[in-house]
C-alpha cells in the first residue's frame, strides 16, 4: 500500500499549470512594474472584504484580474494598478467562485439549448465550476464532453467522474449477476479511458440498481484504475439508512474500498437517513477520525437540508425487484407470487423515511401529482400509501423530496473541517438553486455553525484540493478568476419545496475565467466555463 502522503491530495506549483506567457507576466512585481509606471488589469475588485478561500481571516484588499487569472491581491492604489473597469465591492465579500462537487447538472450541460447550458441556478449562488457524473452515472468519453461544453460555451466550469452505474450497466445491463474475467477487463478499460480523458475519479451509487448487486471486490477493482491515474473514489453509500448493510457499515465499505485500491476516499452528501440512524453522525465521525489517524485520506460532502431528494421507486421499492429492468420490475408488480413479499419490503422502507406523510412529489410525467405528498394522493384516491406508490410507479415514476434526515445531524456533519458543501442539485428540489445561500444564511449568520470563513474554504479551495483541480478555488496571484463579490446581508435563497426553481440572491458579481457572469445582481449571458481535468497529485 502507498504510504499516507502518497494518498494526501496536493495543490501543485503555480509553475506547473500556468502558462509561460502569464507566468512570466506574474513574475514582474509589483515594485519592478510601478518603477516602469501603472500596471493594467482588465477588472479590479477595489475594497471589498477578502475572504481568499484559505480559512485565513477575511482582510480589506484589492483583487486584479487580467485575461482568465487572478493577477494582484493588495493595495492596488499603493502599487499603482489601474484597470478597464473597475468594481467598488466596499462593504462587500469578495471569495473564490464556489466548487460544487456533486450536481446532477449532466442533462443541463448537454442541452441543446444555450439558456439551459448557463446554468444560471448554480451563477446566481455564487458557484463557478460544478462536478458531474455522481452517483455512479458519468460518462466514459469524458474527452468528447469537455470538448462539447467549451465549443458550445457553458455558464460554468464543469469537470466528470466516470461512473460506475454507466460502465456496469453498459457491460452487465441491469442483471444482478458477477461479471466474468473478460467482462471485469472490459470494464477496467473503460475507466482506465476515462481518466486518461480527464476524469476525477470512479463515481458509484451503490445504492441504486443495477450498482447494488456488485461485491466490494468488483468496486476495488475497478477503483485501481482510478488510483494508478491519480483520481478519487466518490461513492454514494450503499446504505444511509438500514435497508441493507446499514450506515456504519456502507461507510466501512467505502473505507475499506479506498484501502484496496489506494485512492482517496470520497463520500457523497453524507447523511444519516431515516429514523432508523438519527444519531449515528457521531458514530460515523468517529469511524472517519480513526481512517484518519491511519494515514488515510477521506473527505465528504453535504447539503444543508432535512430532505433528501430521489425517485419514489428508489425511495420505496427494494432492490431486489428491480433486478432485469423496468420489463422485470413490471412483472413483479402484477405477479400476486411476489405481491405480499414486495408491499412487506415497501411498507418497511416507507417507515425508515417517516411514513407517506413525509415523501413529497416533485416531479414526473403527471403533473397533478407535484406538490402533494403520498399520504395526500393515498387519501384522495381512497386508497393504501403503497399501493398508491405502485401505481405511480406503473404510470412511470415521479420524483420526491423525502423529509427524513436530523437537524443535529446535519450541523454535527458540518462542523467537521473535512465536510464541504455540496448541492446534489436535482430538478424539484430547491437545493439545486439555494444551497450555498442557505448554508450561509442559516448556518453562518443565524446558527453560527461555522464561520464565513470556514463556509468558503469547504466550499471552495477544500474541494478543489481534494478533486485534485489545480489553480481553483482560491484568490492568489496565477490562479483562476474565479471570483464572486456577495452581499452578505442579502444573500439569500429563494428556491421553496412549492418553487423549486426562483433564482437566489445576493451575489453581485460572479466572475468565470475572468468574465462577469452576473453584474450587478443580473445575469449577463456570458458562457465562459470550461471543462476542468484532473490534475495530476
């Protein structure tokens, strides 16, 4: 096994992933330029209250930007800098756009329309650069849809997993049996095409179908392919709850994944699900710090809600029916043999999340259904919860938001330095647009969970260390410009379980690769994003 600092994810030399010409250009200081007169910048941020992303605490300074780079951080009057345009940001936060490591952004992304592609939900947070592919659904030519994005110009910078569900599901399909040597090859190669297009790492979702019916040895496997190429492994636990192996023990698996395969381990939207765990998250902590002290590397997650959000077939029904496909699953519904025994495993996983009363519906093919929940469908229909749930399931599924998770578990979650934000931003939860305002408004200015400071180092410069994206994710001289200016006092989310998608507010300015994706408050239609590839450790 590599030693612990062969783990420990870096942030390499400016040097190594600038480019010469602004390299040399950063390599004039301030005092060299001012003897030859002003120095130019395209943008400067004139007195704003800097937080630069590194939990250092936030002073008043300037920021410059020329072309896509941060360019000067300081007194820009005492070092003579001018610039084409220039932002007063007094009594404003100026920070790294934030990094936001698990969205289901993909189909936005890929949209063939240019207003969807801005992924104007995530600008108006303040988040610049978005991570896809979770939960074990990204892609494999991870190189096509770099290319894709930046020709046809996404709001955003975006960066992908190669996943699991995808490579699994391309080779096995949705049965549930073990892939054979040959099988096992073909998928190793996938991965192994992934990163070497750029890919993070190995995503997984292992508990959703047909992901659940691998073994820990078939995840390891493949996770080496991701190791030997300097990625992470980002799992959606096999269980947050106790349909299964239980919380500890889905977060001992992806311990134990990470150990095999020698790669940092990477837990997506860490919770303690249902009334089955509330009150593990110390438990699950105090695994985490013992993986830690063994020289481990393990970060997660976390969104600032009690509901999470999913379809009501991932929701309720137990895997086992859902082996072969909608064709199979279908099949069993109507079949009277396996009738008693599915209602028996559906009521029990209807009780882990708080009864019908607390599945909301936020999505799917019939639109009558949005915004009630299951209890209110079940009573209008003059009918049982789950065989209501059945029949929506039969008519083609909906998506819920289910209200099951602790507010001590969440904050006890957030406190801990290795937790970061993260959205996993679906379409009918609000979270999606109100994630990093919430967190902000709730947790550091009302409950004082955390500090600003702290907010913006995990939901920025953490992240992009931990993904391993270079010059990402703080306000230094050669890094990105990134750059967002907020208001605190009016940042705010907007976004409700009854309107999902209102934009939020409160971020002034959002600057992408040295663009200004919102002006003053508004959107400006830029597309600078770009796709972002791993960086080498």
């Amino acid at each position: 096994m590599r030693s612990s600092s062969t783990l420990r994810p870096r942030v390499v030399s400016v040097a190594s992933v600038v480019a010469t010409a602004v390299t040399l250009a950063l390599a004039t200081s301030p005092q060299d330029a001012q003897a030859q007169g002003s120095i130019r910048a395209d943008l400067l941020i004139r007195g704003g209250s800097v937080i630069d992303g590194t939990g250092a605490p936030a002073r008043r300074a300037d920021v410059a930007i020329t072309g896509d780079r941060i360019t000067f951080v300081g007194d820009a009057r005492r070092e003579r800098i001018e610039a084409t345009r220039t932002i007063d940001a007094s009594g404003l936060v100026v920070a790294p756009g934030f990094i936001d490591p698990h969205t289901h952004t993909y189909g936005d992304l890929q949209s063939d329309r240019a207003e969807r592609r801005t992924n104007a939900a995530y600008l108006m947070q303040g988040v610049t650069t978005v991570v896809t592919g979770n939960d074990g659904g990204g892609p494999v030519d991870v190189g096509a849809h770099m290319t894709r994005w930046e020709e046809g110009g996404i709001g955003t910078n975006a960066a992908l997993f190669v996943g699991f569900g995808t490579v699994r599901g391309t080779v096995l399909g949705m049965r549930s049996n073990a892939p054979d040597s040959a099988q096992l090859a073909t998928m190793r190669g996938m991965v192994a095409r992934g990163m070497s297009e750029g890919a993070l790492g190995l995503s997984t979702g292992l508990y959703y179908a047909p992901q659940s019916y691998s073994t820990s040895e078939e995840v390891s496997a493949l996770a080496r392919e991701a190791a030997t190429r300097g990625g992470v492994y980002d799992s959606h636990l096999r269980d947050e709850s106790s349909y299964t192996v239980g919380l500890m023990g889905a977060v001992r698996e992806a311990l134990r994944i990470g150990r095999e395969a020698e790669l940092p381990v990477h837990i997506a939207h860490i919770k303690a699900l249902g009334v089955d765990v509330w009150g593990e998250s110390d438990s699950v902590i105090a695994l985490i710090a013992r993986a830690h002290g063994e020289g481990q590397v393990v970060t997660a997650d976390q969104y600032p809600y009690t509901a999470s959000g999913t379809s009501i077939g991932a929701a309720l029904l137990p895997r086992w029916a859902e082996a072969g496909g909608r064709d199979s699953l279908r099949a069993r519904i109507t079949n009277p043999e396996y009738r008693d025994r599915l209602v028996a495993d559906m009521q029990n996983n209807m009780r882990r999340r708080g009864g019908a009363k607390s599945l909301l519906i936020t999505g799917g093919s019939d639109r009558a259904l949005v915004g009630k929940t299951l209890d209110d469908i079940a009573r209008a229909r003059n009918a049982d919860p789950i065989l209501t749930a059945l029949e929506i399931v039969m008519a083609g599924g909906a998506g819920v938001a289910s209200f099951n998770m602790n507010e001590d578990d969440i904050a006890q979650f957030m406190r801990q330095p290795w937790v970061m934000t993260g959205s996993d931003g679906s379409d009918g939860h609000p979270r999606k647009y109100g994630t990093y305002p919430r967190k902000i408004q709730q947790y550091v200015m009302g409950k004082k969970v955390l500090t600003l400071e702290q907010m913006v180092q995990r939901s920025s410069r953490d992240v992009a260390v931990a993904l391993h994206m270079g010059q990402r994710g703080t306000l230094a001289p050669g890094w990105f410009a990134d750059v967002i200016v907020m208001d605190t006092a009016r940042v705010a989310e907007r976004a409700t379980y009854e309107q999902p998608e209102l934009l939020a507010e409160g971020m002034q300015f959002v600057i992408v690769n040295g663009q200004l994706a919102v002006s003053d408050g508004k959107l400006t239609g830029a597309r600078a994003g770009r796709g972002v590839r791993r960086v080498a450790p």
